[in-house]
C-alpha cells in the first residue's frame, strides 16, 4: 500500500502516519508538508519504525493546486493508493479566512489531487462540528440538516466536507472525531483544547487546598450540557482500521463516544487527579436554563461582557471556546461500532485515563506550571540572580539561597570575589551536589551592553523544559551621606546613586522580564531602604533613588501580575556592611548583621509577599502619613544633632565599593567631631536601624 498524507506533523496526523507505517504493507508515505515543517516532519519521526518510507512532498495547501508543479504530480501518478487527508485548521479561535483557506480550499485541492493521482479512495476527516448548532441527534447520514454555525472552524469543516461528497470523482470515505484528547495510555497531546480549557481553572481549585478538607464534598450544580470526548489513539486506531477495512466507501463515520458526557462528569474525571473539589448534578435543570439565559444577557452589556472576558483570561480561556464547550447534538454511531466489529477497538470512559491526560498536561502544557511548589523547598532547584553579590548582604544571601536549595547566580563586576563565593558554598554542600551549586557573572549594571550580555549567557545556560530564571535580587547599590547644603554644586552625587539603585535595577529587570513572562514565572526582589519610610536627613540622593525604584515596581507589579510575575520590596535597615564603614558614628549604632538582613531577602524569595521591612520604618510610613509636619521635626532634630562629616563639608569624595556593585557611604573615612552627643546618642537608640 502507498498513501499520501496531509497534515502528518500535526497530532492527529503523526499518530496516524506512525500506524499506518507499521503496517507489514506499507510501502510508502508520500507526506504533503510545508517546506518549513520538512525537518520537523523528518525529526519527529526519526524514533519511529518504517520512517525510512516516509517520503516528503513540498506543498501548502492554502496555494492554488497546493503549490505542486505539475511535474511533481505526474511523477506521483499510479503510485498512491489512498489519499489522507488531516490536515485543516483546528482551531476555533482562528478568523475566518484562515479557517477558510485551509479546510475549504485546502480540501478542494487535495479533491482534485486524488482524482489526478488515480487514488483508489479519498479519505477525508471531517469533524462533528459538521452539526454545527443543530439540536437533537445527527447521524453517520446527516449533513445538511438545516444547522446553523456559530464559528467559521464549525462552518468551514461542513463545506469542506460537503466539497468530498459532491466533488470528488474518487470514492471516498469521512471521519467525524469528536473533541480529541491525549493518549489514553500516555496522555501524550500537544495542544490545548476541548476540556484542557478547564484545566487551568480546575487545578486552581486544587492548589487553593479544597484536597485536604473537602475533596470528599461535592457541590451542588446544575448541568450545562454535555460534550463528547475521545483519545487520539482510539481515532487513530479506528480511522486506520477503516481505511483498509473493504466496501466502506460512501460512508461517514462518527468516531465518538457511544453516549453523551454531561460536562460535571468530564469535570470530575479531571478535578480528581487535580485534587480540586467535584460537583454533582442535582439542581432542577430549570436553573441551569436560568443561568445561560443570564450569562447570554450579559454578554450583550459592554461593562460586563470586558469583565467576563477578563476572568477569562485569567484562566486562560478564550471567549469564544465558552460557547462550544457543551454540545446540543447527540451524535449516533452505531454504523461504526458495526464497522469496528470484531477489531476491539471503542472509546474508553474519561474517567479511566483522565489521570494520563492531567499528568501529561501539568508536565507539559499547564501554563502555570514553573509556578508549582518545589519538593525539597520553596527555593528548591530555582535560579536566583543576585546582584552586589560579592559581599556583604548579596553575599550571605547566596550562601543562604544555596543552603536552601536554590542556585545562586553571582553578579558582580569582580570576577575573582565572586569565584570566592561559588567554592565556599561549593565547600558548604559536600556531598550534597544538589545544594552547592553556584554560577558566576561579571556585570557593570550601569552599563547596557553589559547587562544585555548577562542576561543572554545567563538564559542560554539556564533555559530548559524544567529550568529558567527563576528570581532576581536587585541588591546592588550606592549609598551617599551628604547634607543638601553641601550638595549644591555636586549634582553628579544624584546621578550616579540614581544610575546604580535605579536604573541599574530597572535596566536589569527589563532585560529579565520577557524571560520570566514567557515563562509565566518570576519574582523579582528589590531590596530598598528603611530610609524611604523613615526620610533621614543628608540621605536625599540615595533615598530619592531607592525611592523611585519602589514606585516603578509597585506600578509595574500590577501589569505583570496575571502572568505570574511578582515583586517584593524590601525596606532594609541599617545593616553593618563595608557600605556603612566608612561613616565612623555607625560604630556606636545599633545595626543588622549581614546574616540578619540576609534573612529579610530569604523571607522576600520564599514567602513573596509584597513587603518586608521592620515595624520602625512602618511606624515611620504611618507617622509620615498622619503628622507629616512633626515628622519633618523629629527629622530637623536629627540632623541637628548627628554631625556632618568633615570630608563631606570638604567635598572628598571617598566612595568605597562593597565588591564591586555595593559602594559605601560616600563620605568620611575619619570623623573629626569628637564623641556623638548624648542626643544623638539617645536617638539612635530610640530609632535604631535607621540611617542617620
């Protein structure tokens, strides 16, 4: 036997392709493909038995004469048997032009390539949506029965099937599948379709922890119809046994269930795997008439169609998949189950493979699925980007990532500290490979070129099927200590604090955001300042920019939201690092250690909440909120009484950088003015953590 095949590279078609090379006599797959799927064809089926036969033809089927010379089909006259035809547009959200010029004109031209192959038979699958919107049973016999469509897909698959039956100078034969499926056995699919849409919702279900305490409930609803599910190897299995079964030509076959599926029952077949909740159907039908009737009436009110739209979207359905989830049709088979006799093949209950299809799905297509909790961690097997990371807080951080389980990916611009870092949390692991591993980076993150260079390498070494960037701790920085009087003609002090804390961060996160968008994944953790909340004195350059850099996340939080992508503002006290050395008064402070602050970014990473910072500078965000002006008092008091330093009043700048991205205050090495006074003492205690 020799066929030519349309659509082999899609799902439908590869399964059929792979049976019928499988079979003792096939002799050759003439495959119509685009020249662009040619190696993907060829690819997929490499593993494949029999893939030596496969023999592919270069053609589109939305061309005139499906873009094959003349040459080409006269070389392939007398050497097919049967014609093939799966391919066609499945998609019910595609416009109509798309959906017209594959199903209709694509199938009148492979009509006609059949009748000048000489083919024996024309097999053609068509759909159940052949039945458009017609109420009540629709047989192997039917076709026109007045139906009306609601969808170019539903349209465009009745004329294409209607051009085989009135066209065709070849015998010919149709297949009907109903909604397909995975693999019942692997639950293998490549697409999302059909029930799938209600996976993202369903397993929402499930992750809120409705399986702990009332997965064994079952809520009340009306039915909303039913549908009619079938796994792809079932119809791949019946088509290819009824293309070679004899005296079947003329025929439609529905390759369906034999009954109905009310949606509550495809619905739990899926939420048990999922652990989500299940319904039951015992509310009077009346209500469910009542419901649709609403949810119609709404749909027509603009405000409330855009919200329905955006709940939708939300799960990931789109609006015009809702209508056709159910069907009003109930479709006979009998004449096919006559045709099947003998051959033990028929269509499995959904609940029997529901657990292969969700598996399937939650590996590979749940657009959520980088968002899953970890076994071994919240930070298990994630990568997190530090920046500032050769000391200080990035430091203990990467130690306290890789201890958690997490790879820390170093980002500094002093290679040789960073290296550091990698072989003592290298050294901490010992045996366990799984928590000691540690990438290292240069990166100037005031350059862009730079920074456009990190994030490829760090994306080319860490994207995979189950790896990705994962986090981002924007924790690089500069700090500046300098009262306004003494800034005056020092406007690059502003510059360059905004050019690290600001756009430093944000040109990073920018360059990292398509990656975690794509993804569907991401968490990004600023770490910011006490001082924001709390407004010291002689901080305005540095607190102005860790200030800007908390309200461009918090806006752009709210847009990458519904992709998954979330941020976290750490408002960090003062913290005993070589940023603050050099300022000789923080000696007498009260401050976090590294490790303390360390421990604020790993609440950040593990828990993501939209904030973490210390009751002081909440205190201090509220104060400033409800009495502004004694707020401006207390701080007028204390910069009366913490002096300036007296390289600041000289203009030294005597910047120092914590590793290669955290610079110190810039300010004095050396504090000229004695001992604090007792009021500034007492204040620091009474406030401490904050930069003074």
């Amino acid at each position: 036997m020799r066929y030519l095949v349309t659509g082999g590279t899609g799902f439908l078609g590869r399964m059929v392709l792979t049976r019928l090379l499988a079979r003792d006599d096939c002799e050759a797959v003439y495959a119509l493909v685009r020249e662009g799927s040619r190696d993907r064809l060829l690819r997929r089926l490499a593993d494949v038995d029999g893939h030596e036969k496969v023999v592919p033809v270069v053609g589109d089927l939305t061309r005139p004469r499906l873009g094959l010379h003349d040459a080409e089909v006269d070389g392939l006259a007398g050497r097919v048997d049967h014609v093939l035809h799966l391919g066609a547009v499945y998609d019910i959200t595609a416009d109509e032009a798309t959906n017209h010029g594959a199903n209709v004109d694509g199938t009148r031209g492979i009509t006609e390539l059949a009748a000048r192959l000489g083919a024996t038979c024309l097999h053609h699958v068509s759909s159940v949506a052949v039945a458009g919107e017609h109420e009540g049973t629709f047989t192997e016999d039917d076709l026109d029965v007045g139906q009306r469509f609601g969808n170019p897909y539903h349209r465009t698959k009745y004329e294409a099937e209607r051009i085989v039956r009135e066209e065709s100078t070849v015998p010919w034969r149709v297949y009907r599948p109903a909604v397909v499926v995975g693999d019942s056995r692997t639950g293998e699919i490549d697409k999302v379709d059909g029930p799938y849409y209600l996976l993202t919702a369903i397993s929402l279900l499930g992750r809120l922890g409705w399986a702990g305490s009332m997965s064994a409930l079952r809520f009340a609803i009306p039915e909303l119809g039913a549908t009619n599910v079938v796994p792809v190897d079932f119809v791949a299995d019946a088509m290819v046994h009824l293309v070679h079964a004899p005296g079947l030509d003329g025929r439609a076959f529905h390759l369906v269930h034999p009954r109905p599926q009310p949606l509550s029952e495809v619905f739990n077949a899926l939420a048990g795997p999922l652990g989500a909740p299940k319904v039951q159907a015992t509310m009077p039908d009346a209500v469910g008439g009542l419901l649709q009737r609403v949810a119609g009436a709404a749909s027509t009110v603009p405000a409330l169609a855009a919200a329905r739209d955006i709940g939708l979207a939300e799960l990931d359905i789109p609006p015009e998949v809702l209508p056709h989830l159910t069907f009003p049709t109930r479709f006979t088979a009998e004449r096919t189950a006559q045709a099947l006799a003998g051959s033990g093949l028929q269509s499995p209950e959904v609940g029997d493979y529901a657990p292969a299809l969700v598996a399937w799905w939650r590996e590979h297509l749940d657009p959520n699925r980088h968002r899953r909790p970890r076994e071994g961690g919240a930070l298990q097997g994630r990568r997190v980007v530090i920046t500032g990371a050769s000391s200080g807080i990035g430091r203990e951080t990467a130690y306290k990532v890789a201890r958690a389980g997490g790879v820390p990916l170093l980002v500094a611009r002093r290679t040789e500290e960073l290296e550091e870092v990698k072989a003592q949390i290298e050294r901490e692991s010992g045996e366990h490979a799984d928590r000691g591993q540690a990438w290292v980076y240069s990166c100037d993150i005031t350059d862009g070129e730079s920074v456009e260079a990190l994030v490829k390498a760090m994306i080319n070494d860490h994207s995979g099927p189950d790896t990705g960037i994962d986090m981002l701790v924007n924790n690089a920085g500069r700090s500046i200590r300098r009262g306004v009087r003494l800034e005056l003609e020092r406007f690059h002090d502003f510059e360059r604090t905004m050019a690290i804390n600001y756009f430093g961060a944000v040109r990073l996160t920018l360059a990292l955001l398509p990656h975690m968008l794509e993804r569907r994944f991401g968490h990004v953790v600023d770490i910011s300042s006490i001082g924001v909340q709390t407004g010291p004195p002689r901080f305005s350059a540095y607190v102005a920019s860790k200030a800007a850099l908390d309200a461009w996340a918090g806006i752009v939080a709210t847009e990458v939201l519904g992709e998954g992508v979330t941020f976290t503002t750490v408002h960090m006290p003062l913290v005993r690092t070589p940023m603050i050395a050099p300022t000789r008064i923080y000696d007498a402070f009260p401050t976090d250690s590294p490790e303390e602050a360390a421990d604020k970014v790993m609440r950040a990473l593990v828990e993501r909440p939209k904030h973490v910072g210390t009751l002081l500078g909440t205190f201090g965000a509220v104060a400033g909120a409800l009495t502004p002006q004694l707020k401006d008092a207390v701080m007028h008091v204390a910069y009366r009484v913490f002096p300036e330093s007296a390289a600041a009043e000289r203009h030294v700048d005597s910047a120092a950088r914590e590793g290669s991205d955290h610079p110190n205050h810039d300010d004095a090495r050396t504090l000229e003015t004695g001992p604090l006074s007792r009021g500034a003492q007492a204040m620091a205690r009474l406030l401490p953590g904050v930069h003074w």
